[in-house]
C-alpha cells in the first residue's frame, strides 16, 4: 500500500487511542465506558462480543463488568448476552479467542446491533495493557480505540492464578497515613455552603474522615431516603461555594471517588442559561455496591435532559455543581460517600 493510501484510510477512520496511567481492572471498565458513550451516539445498540485472553475466567469477567457499566450509565443499549450466546454457539466462537472483523460484523447484524464492542488483555511484566475497541457494523468503521494499562491486584491475580502480594494493611491510630492528593487540583469539598432541595424525600449531609483504601480520607457523605409514591421524587445537594466555582471555570472536567450501595445519581453542572428551566447538565453515576468507584467526568460527556431547552455549554457562566438522587418508581435509602475529587 503506497502511502498516499495510508493517509487517505488515517484521514478516514477516525481512531482516538490514548493512554493514562495504570489503573485497576475496574476502575479502566468504568473509564472505557465513558470514553465509549462519548464515542457512539447515543441509544445505539451494542454487543460486548469478545476479549482475547490467555484467561477465559478473566474475559468473561471483563465482558460482564463492562455490560454492567454500560447499561448502569443508561446512553446505550446492550443486546441481551443470552442472544449473543446463542450466536456463539452456532457460529462456534470463544469469548477469549480471536474473532475477525468480518465475523464480528456478521454477529453484529445477526444481533440487530449497530456497534461490536470488543478488545484483548495482555501481560506486559507486573502490568496489563487492555484494549478496547468499538466498531461500526454497516461499514467497519472504527469509532473509538482505547489502550489503558491495568496494574496487578487480588482481583487480577484471581482472574489470571498468578501471584500478588498481599494488599496494604490500615495503619496503627499512632501512625495515621496522610490523606493523598490526586492531583495540583485537588479539594476537599467543604461540609458548609450547600444548599438541599428534596420532593417526596428526606436528605442528610455530613463529612468525616475514614480509612478507605488503605488511607485516611476526608470524605462527604451524602443520604436520600425516597418516599412510596408516585411521580418523579428527589434529594438534592448543590454546592455554591465560591473557590470550587472558580476552580469549575477554569476546569474541563471533575474527577471524584464514590463509595455506595450500587443505586443510581445524578451529577450536574448549573450554568445561568440551564438555571431558567432546570435542564441543568448532567451525567448519570451510580456506585458498586460496596466498591470504590473512580468517576472521571469531561465537561464535554456531560448532557442537558432531552425535555431541555439546548443551550450551549459556558464555563465562564458556571454557577453551582449538584448531587442528585431521584428517580420516578424506585423508593428507599441510598447513600453515598464523595471523596478524592478534583477539578482538572
């Protein structure tokens, strides 16, 4: 192929690939599927074909974690693994094995899916390296490619049977460990200058600090018990501190850790254009039962809802950020604790 042809397929296909530190296997789940929504419109139908592994135990793992991470986020839809079963068995293909680009689109079309989401996990030394990589059925065009490293831990180790050494041990009260700083952004949401709004609900607020994750954190806990009724209810937490505000100006995105009870939240950004109607930009959260969750929320993923009137995203016009927790037929408590976050 001579190299105007290269160019002209690079011009055509447009690839993101990007890599980042390494992280957990979940935690890169979770990222990927940000990615991904930003990548593919919005209500496509997807299928999580396969991930090449030396593990079988480890590509289910991952094929399952990130459906859940799909469909907890709500922009697409996943087709159902009991179909996608099905077409494996009569085409007689390994979840961990190789498949090819044009047996992945027969399957995609056999489904009735618009994207193949697929990808390989690798051992490079004491790391991972799993790529992911989203593919267009009707004309193979590649939509999105993500390489991220993933570093060795208990979940891992289990998955592959290798080795890992045992994970790190809460200090002594003597020795307290020092709460770490993710980054030259990094604030600790403060426990003053919120404001609640709740329907049909009861909501509480507090920060302490707690050993999560080996260390000290300071942590905000957030709590919205929803009533048995009908009709849209809802908790609200809206920070309106001037220092995060100007920090959320200046910013492109927030990056925060959750620790919760698998329910689903709202995270939004008010700009004084959204403040007339309420159709403040959002993006869907919803925490592992507990598990510590890292969210990584670029100002572009976030959304207005569909009933909104479409304004376009002002950062200089940014006047408050909010927790949400609501929902039209769920009811009961959920709780959830914010900690680590930063404003990049």
């Amino acid at each position: 192929m001579n190299k105007s042809v290269i160019l002209a397929v690079l011009l055509f296909i447009p690839m993101f690939i990007f890599s980042q530190n390494a992280l957990t296997l979940d935690t890169a789940l979770n990222n990927s599927t940000a990615y991904l929504n930003g990548r593919i419109p919005p209500k496509s139908k997807v299928v999580v074909l396969n991930f090449t592994s030396n593990w079988p135990q480890l590509s289910e793992y991952i094929i399952e974690e990130l459906i859940g991470y799909i469909v907890n986020e709500g922009t697409l839809t996943v087709v159902d693994r009991r179909n996608l079963e099905v077409i494996r068995q009569e085409m007689d293909f390994q979840l961990s094995g190789e498949v090819s680009d044009e047996t992945a689109q027969s399957i995609g079309q056999k489904l009735g899916a618009q994207t193949i989401i697929s990808g390989a996990i690798t051992a490079i030394g004491n790391t991972y390296r799993l790529r992911i990589r989203a593919i267009a059925v009707e004309t193979a065009q590649i939509q999105g490619m993500q390489n991220v490293d993933v570093v060795q831990d208990s979940r891992l180790a289990a998955l592959t049977g290798t080795a890992y050494v045992g994970p790190i041990t809460k200090p002594s009260p003597s020795t307290p460990a020092k709460d770490t700083t993710p980054g030259t952004n990094s604030i600790i949401l403060p426990s003053a200058g919120w404001e609640t709004y709740n329907n049909n609900s009861t909501v509480k607020m507090n920060t302490t600090r707690e050993y999560i994750e080996g260390q000290e954190k300071e942590v905000l806990n957030l709590e919205v018990e929803l009533m048995r009724k009908s009709g849209w209810k809802y908790g609200q937490f809206i920070l309106k501190n001037e220092t995060v505000i100007q920090k959320l100006k200046s910013g492109s995105g927030v990056r925060f850790k959750i620790l919760g009870d698998g329910r689903k939240w709202f995270f939004k950004i008010g700009t004084t254009e959204t403040d007339i109607d309420y159709a403040h930009y959002q993006v869907t959260i919803t925490a592992r039962q507990g598990r510590v969750l890292a969210i990584d929320i670029p100002y572009s993923r976030l959304r207005q809802p569909e009933w909104g009137k479409r304004v376009r995203f002002n950062k200089p016009n940014i006047i408050f950020l909010v927790f949400e927790r609501g929902s039209e037929t769920e009811s009961g408590k959920s709780l959830i604790k914010v900690f680590d976050f930063e404003i990049y």
